[in-house]
C-alpha cells in the first residue's frame, strides 16, 4: 500500500517473449493505498512477485491487455497457488478482451487438468473490458482502450486512475498516434519498445517513440517490453523498465 492516496507502479517483468538478458514477461504490480492490480501475468508470474517480496494473496484484480501467453500464461499459476499453496478465500477478477474466460480455462485445464476441474474457495469473476466502461476495484479504476496488435480477436492497453494519479499502460501494439491521446496528460506512461530500429510487426520501435516526441503530452514515460536490440541501447534520453524498478506514479523519483 502506498499510504499517500497514489499509486506505485513496480515492474516484475519487462521483457518482450523471450525473457531477454533473464527478464521475466510482461507483468506490473500497481499498488494503491486500498488496492492492488496485476497488469498482465506472464508465464513465471509467481516468480517474480516472490523475487520482489510480493504476496499473490494481495492482488485484487489482474487486468490483461491481451490473450498471448507472455501477457496471461501465468493465470493458471495464479490459480494454482490458490488452491494449493496460500488458499484464498477474498475474491478475485480478472478483466480482459473478449475470451479471457474461456482461453484462461483451456489453458488451465491444459496445463494442470485435475486441479482445473476443482472447485474454487473463492469467489473468480471474468469480466471482458469494454472501452467507455470502466471496471472499478476498491479505489482503482481500470479503463481499457483498444490497440492494434494481434490479428485475431482484440487488443488493449488500460488507464489506470486512482487518487487524482493516472498511468496508461500501451500494452503490446503497434505505434498508432492514438497513443498520443491516450497518454495526454498521464502521470506515467507505459509503452511498449520491443525493438530500436528493427521492424517488429506489431510491435513500437523506439524510432516511432522518438519521431513523435515533441508531441508526447505524458509527464513521464517508461519504455518496457524490451527487446534484445533495446537491452543492448546505451546513453537514450529516455527511461528504461527493469525487473524490480518501481516507480511513484505522479512523481520523478524511483523508491
Ligand atoms: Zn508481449
């Protein structure tokens, strides 16, 4: 808990798919003084909130911007857990795009048949973000945007809001200037940077970043999802994401 009515943003994983220099996937921990949300759940998910001294049982809402499993394979761990390991009995919800109930269930029974088929002790509720309609958990309010990334089915990135703070998260996309408006006046924006120069299809380059910079209306940006060519880039004027990095949303410092 922040304390202070803001919110902490701490980054468990920050690279793209492929777990570059040992950084675990996507996954963000924001903490508000009554609330705490997971801002998708990569694969090893468990692992890195161990690593950074956080409990799962705190999590209220794990809000996934879309269904590739850097971004959700660590739901069923999740889950897992649980049922197993630290038995939850406060409730849990899970937002996301269309499909996040059933593709969470296939992949859990895939990977973990008997314990999917289980019964749950606490109360697990899938809602499927729609634009314009927030989701409210204690004092966050999550609102999902559309973005272009995957070819099937639908992308989001969220603003996050809480205590007069905001955050907008691009999750995976393409640059797109709607980017621009979306993050125009966030305290923290979290955009994605898979690659420096390097074609990605689907994905920013830090090029698109850079091009536009005059025009970005954020007061601060945090570049992550990095990939091999980003993690290799020394000496850019802008911030980069790493595992462990937690940052104050709404001020310069990092803790
Ligand atoms: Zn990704």
């Amino acid at each position: 808990m922040t304390g202070s009515g803001g919110m902490t943003l701490t980054c468990l994983g920050t690279s793209d798919a492929f777990g570059v220099g040992g950084r675990h996937c996507a996954g963000y921990l924001l903490e508000t003084e009554h609330g705490r949300a997971l801002l998708d759940a990569g694969p090893s998910i468990l692992a890195s909130l161990e690593r950074n001294g956080r409990s799962a049982a705190e999590i209220d809402v794990v809000a996934v911007s879309h269904l590739h499993g850097d971004h959700f394979a660590g739901i069923p761990f999740l889950l897992l857990k649980f049922t197993y390991e630290e038995r939850r009995s406060r409730p849990l919800v899970i937002v996301g795009p269309p499909e996040i109930e059933s593709r969470t269930r296939e992949l859990y029974r895939a990977l973990y048949r008997e314990a999917s088929s289980a019964p749950l002790a606490f109360d697990l509720r899938f809602v499927e973000a729609l634009p314009g309609e927030p989701v409210e958990v204690a004092d966050l309010r999550l609102e999902a945007f559309d973005v272009p990334h995957v070819s099937q089915g639908r992308s989001f990135g969220f603003r996050a809001t809480s205590g007069g703070k905001s955050l907008v998260y691009s999750g995976d996309t393409e640059w797109t200037d709607d980017l621009l408006r979306r993050s125009s006046g966030a305290d923290l924006f979290l955009c994605e940077c898979t690659s420096f120069e390097g074609e990605v299809p689907g994905h920013v380059r830090w090029r698109d970043v850079d091009l536009r910079r005059s025009r970005l209306e954020c007061r601060q940006l945090l570049l992550t999802h990095l990939g091999r060519e980003m993690r290799g880039k020394a000496g850019l004027p802008d911030r980069l994401a790493d595992d462990g990095l937690a940052v104050v949303v709404g001020s310069n410092r990092a803790d």
